[in-house]
C-alpha cells in the first residue's frame, strides 16, 4: 500500500505489468488455487486429493512431498477456523472484550488467514496434474430455460428485492487512523445462498451523519483475508466519507467447500452469474437500508470491475425500488457495459476457458451471449447523470473502456465526470492510490446530494 501510493509507483504502474498480471494469474494463481480448492475438500487425506487430480501419476518423492504440503495446508486450515471463530466470539459475542483483545484478534485473524491464502504457492510444483484451472459444471440450456423460461421471463423475479428486509448485526469497532472499523452481518435474503453476508465498514472520524459509499470488489478477490491488501478507495475516509466493503456471494467467508473465491461463479454460468448477481441486488438493498438508518446523508454505490458491474445493474433495477432504497450516486472502476464481453471474449475469459466449457454443456456461442446479456438491466440509472463517475483504463483488454464509454454516452455522463488513464485492468486499482481527483469528485457529487 505505502509503496503503490508513492510517486514511485508511477514507473511499475504502467500497460507492461497488465501483461504480467495476466501471465501470473494463467501460470500461477488459478492453477495454484484449483489444487488449494482440491486440498481443502481432502482435509489432510491424500488419497482424497489424488483422486480429484485423476490419472496423474506421481514418484514415491513426489508423493511425499505433496503429503507433505496438504498436511501443512491442513494445519493452517484448521488455525484460520479456528482463529476465525475466536474472532467472531469477541466481535459479535455478548461477554464484555477489553479492546486489546479485539485488536490481537482481528490480527491473529488476518496472520492466519493470509497464511492460509498464501499456501497456494506450495501447490505450484503440482499444477501439472490439473487439466483445467477452473473446475467446470455449467448448466445445459434445458435446465436454464426450466428455471427461467424459455426467453428468460423469469429473471427479472430472481432480482426481486424481499418483502421484509433480516435483522443487520453490527460488531464492536477497532480504531484505525482515519477512524474505526466494525462489520455488519445479517442472513442473506438470497435463497440460493442460505448463507450469512458479511459487510467491512470504514467509518470516519468525527463525522457526523457521513455520507456513505458501498463498494464491491472484483472476481477473486477476498480483501479483508489478507494483510495489505491494495484498497482503492481507501482515502475516502480520510474525505469524511463512510464506506461499506460488502463480501460477495461465493468469496472470502461464503466460498462453497472445495472452490476457491469466486470459482462458483464461474464454474455455474451462467446460472451461477444470475444467481450471484440477484443476491447481490438483495444484500445490498439490506446495506443501502442501513446506511439510511444510521446516517442522514447520501448514499453512493459502486465498485471495481465485477463490483461495478454489480453497482451499475443495481442502479437501474433501483428504478423500480422504494425511493428510500435508490442510491444517490455511482462510483465505478474497469467496468464494461456487458458482462457478457468480460465473459466470452476478454483476456480473463480465455484464462477461464469459460466458452469451451458451454460449448462442451450444449451452449453455442450466440445463445451464450444471448443469455449473458441478460444479466444487464438497459434502462436508465436511478440517480442523474451529474452523479456518476466512471474511472476507466484506455489499456484494459478485460473490461474494454470503449464499451463502457458507449454507455456513459447513453446514459449522458458529463465528461467532467469521466477519469480516464493510459492503465490497464489491474494497474488502474494499483494507481488508485495516488490519483486524488476521482475521490475527490465523489466528495463534490455527494456533498450536491445533501
């Protein structure tokens, strides 16, 4: 973080390490992660795991050596659990907790789940025995249709938001330098979840009544399960700004046993993609609920590649929402007007193989697409358009500017409101914490909120 907000950065954050990104996420994260997903199904059992890898054959060193890794990935396992359910007994708990135990355990919680996440890497020397980085089991079109109807009539009523929002549960709060920091809970109001949603909210000192932005993260990103992590938004509350870092479906707390963050959703698609896109439409109703409640002041939503996708869909369902529910501004970077385009034809789609996987399920490629951009409300947003902002990166093969461009014209974004950078999709966040202007936009439109 202290090194990306340095004027230093300016050198690395450029095109060229978009391209290394995407080479190390190919050769080293999805693979190392698959085997990380297979070791946590296995819990310590090797003959568990060989048998996911298949027909992989392995020397009597090699086999040892593995042993070696899932036990030691069991172990960590096992201390983050552990650590995790510590953390939530003094965080949520009812009996009284000096704050010197909530801070070592908020620390203990993040030096046992970053240890748990890093050991990926142990994983590497095996990615050999995988045939894919992603395990694939998407839906034939026949049980898309059934549950949707033959021309998807029934989407929209997967986005519907609940007659009665659940009960939010607000932790105790650790000090931070801007302020404090406390997480809510509550049962999500998702179905298809079952599941209970977490949200991180970064509250400003001294503000009285801030307004509030609710930002979601991309695919495969579990920000609050690492230390210094990259946070791009995180001089807002320095700006007397609140923000709420919801955890998405399938990440972090909610990823399914044996995946990874964010596999469900790509293995499932796109069934998994509706299903994750309409609980995010309902949690966010629930948090958009409770920034109303406890502060009079605006409330923006936005977020980072798939969590401004998720912000933008929100904002035109939000249409049709109680007023009360309607954000008040958009705040939204590497996005695209389609889904369907980061989907089927982007640099991470041809990582994730995910059009070969529908085509093997039945699904060629017009009706891939044809279903995909359903996924995307094509209405008008619910705030004007002098309350969106848009940062995009003219380098970005992943969510292409050009497509996003096209739907800010539509929507009418005046140009003032537009930050556009010679970055790509993962120099942009990177650069995020040295570019003021944007945030300080945000501060302006919220303040013309008010």
């Amino acid at each position: 973080m202290r090194f990306f907000a340095s004027p230093a950065a300016s050198v690395v954050t450029r095109p060229w390490l978009d391209t290394v990104a995407l080479w190390l996420l190919r050769r080293y994260f999805f693979p190392s992660s698959r085997l990380w997903a297979m070791s946590r199904a296995a819990e310590g059992d090797l003959d568990h795991f060989l048998e996911a890898a298949g027909s992989a054959r392995l020397s009597s060193r090699q086999l040892q050596k593995l042993q070696q890794v899932i036990s030691d990935f069991e172990r960590r396992r096992l201390k983050a659990f552990m650590v995790e359910q510590l953390w939530h007994d003094y965080l949520f708990g009812s009996a009284p907790v000096a704050l010197e135990r909530l801070l070592i355990a908020e620390e203990m919680r993040l030096d046992a789940r970053t240890a748990y996440n890093v050991m990926r890497r142990q994983f590497l020397p095996f990615r050999g025995l995988l045939q894919t980085s992603v395990r694939m089991s998407p839906p034939t079109p026949r049980d898309v249709m059934e549950r949707f109807g033959q021309q998807g009539e029934r989407v929209d009523e997967a986005f519907e938001l609940p007659a009665v929002f659940p009960q939010v549960e607000r932790s105790r709060s650790i000090p931070v330098p801007c302020g404090e920091d406390f997480w809510l809970r509550f049962p999500s109001p998702s179905p298809v979840m079952g599941d209970m949603a977490y949200a991180r909210v970064h509250q400003p000192r001294g503000v009285k009544n801030p307004p509030t932005l609710i930002f979601g993260h991309g695919i495969c990103v579990e920000f609050d399960h690492y230390h210094n992590l990259v946070d791009e938004v995180a001089g807002l509350t320095a700006r007397g700004i609140r923000v709420i870092r919801p955890e998405a479906p399938w990440h972090g707390r909610r990823v399914l046993p044996g995946h990874f963050g964010g596999e469900q959703l790509l293995s499932t698609a796109p069934t998994g993609m509706f299903d994750f896109l309409s609980a995010q439409h309902k949690e966010w109703g629930v948090l958009i609920d409770w920034s109303r409640a406890t502060s009079s002041g605006p409330v923006a939503i936005g977020g980072s590649s798939l969590g401004a996708q998720t912000a933008k869909s929100i904002a035109m369902r939000a249409t049709s929402w109680p007023q009360n529910l309607r954000p008040d501004a958009l705040f939204v970077l590497i996005h695209t007007r389609h889904i369907a385009q980061t989907a089927l034809d982007s640099a991470l789609s041809d990582i994730w193989n995910l059009s070969g996987a529908l085509r093997e399920a039945g699904w060629h490629r017009n009706l891939a697409e044809e279903w995909l951009l359903r996924l995307d409300p094509t209405g008008q947003p619910c705030m004007p358009p002098e309350s969106i902002i848009s940062i995009t990166g003219s380098e970005d093969n992943v969510t292409r500017a050009v497509s996003a461009n096209e739907q800010l014209d539509h929507w009418g974004v005046p140009d003032a409101n537009r930050f556009s950078y010679r970055r790509g999709h993962f120099t942009i966040p990177l650069s995020m914490l040295r570019e003021a202007a944007p945030l300080d936009r945000l501060r302006e439109v919220l303040q013309e909120c008010v």
